[in-house]
C-alpha cells in the first residue's frame, strides 16, 4: 500500500499553457477576415492579433477545437512596409463566447505563413 501511496497521478495543465499563450502583447487591429473550418466560410473582423493568435469578431459560433483556416491582410503602413502583408494562417478555437449579440473566436495560430500581396 506504501507503494501506490507513493506514486502520483500526473495532470496535464492545460489553463496554465493557455494562460501563457494569452501572455504575449495584442495588437488592436480591425480587419476583415473569412474564417473557414469544416462547416464553411464565415465573415468575420479581427479584433486583435498577437504572437501567439488571433480574437475574431463573428456572428456564426465554431465550436472550441474545431480547426480553422485564414488570411490576414495587414496594410503596409500598420507593420512599415512599402505593400500590403499576407498572412496565411492555419490554427485552431480554444475560445468562443458571446459578446453583446455576436459570437468572440480566439484562435491559437499553429501554422503561418507570409505571401507577397
């Protein structure tokens, strides 16, 4: 018994990455999106953008988990370029809730990558 006392049971913690994801600064940006997961295209808006994801702005509700692809189009004068930045995005809902009559989408971007535009 003194060995089965001995042994713990080890819980993976996933609110302390999450935690940590939302850690890294957000960039208040409002920009038009089209999110698609496995249910189809949804028009959203960007409501800010860090490291590590992506807070949308949308009236139809993806389910937490479900995988979502997207292309963010930063204007040149946002990030001090000559032109536009793409930014083709793959990641997925750990966030979704309701905000004065519209759904919020936090995405954790797993996958990036940047396009001439």
């Amino acid at each position: 018994m003194a060995a089965e006392a001995s042994k713990e049971l080890t819980i993976p913690q996933p609110a302390k990455h999450y935690a940590s994801m939302q850690s890294a600064p957000r960039f208040p940006l409002h920009l038009p999106v089209e999110v698609m997961s496995q249910s189809g295209a949804c028009a959203a808006e960007t409501q800010n953008i860090s490291a590590n994801g992506v807070l949308f702005a949308m009236d139809r509700d993806v389910p937490v988990g479900s995988m979502v692809n997207f292309t963010i189009l930063l204007p040149g004068e946002v990030v001090g370029s000559r032109g536009n930045v793409q930014i083709d995005c793959h990641g997925r809902v750990v966030r979704s809730f309701e905000d004065q009559g519209r759904r919020g989408v936090g995405v954790v971007i797993d996958e990036y990558h940047f396009e001439r535009a």
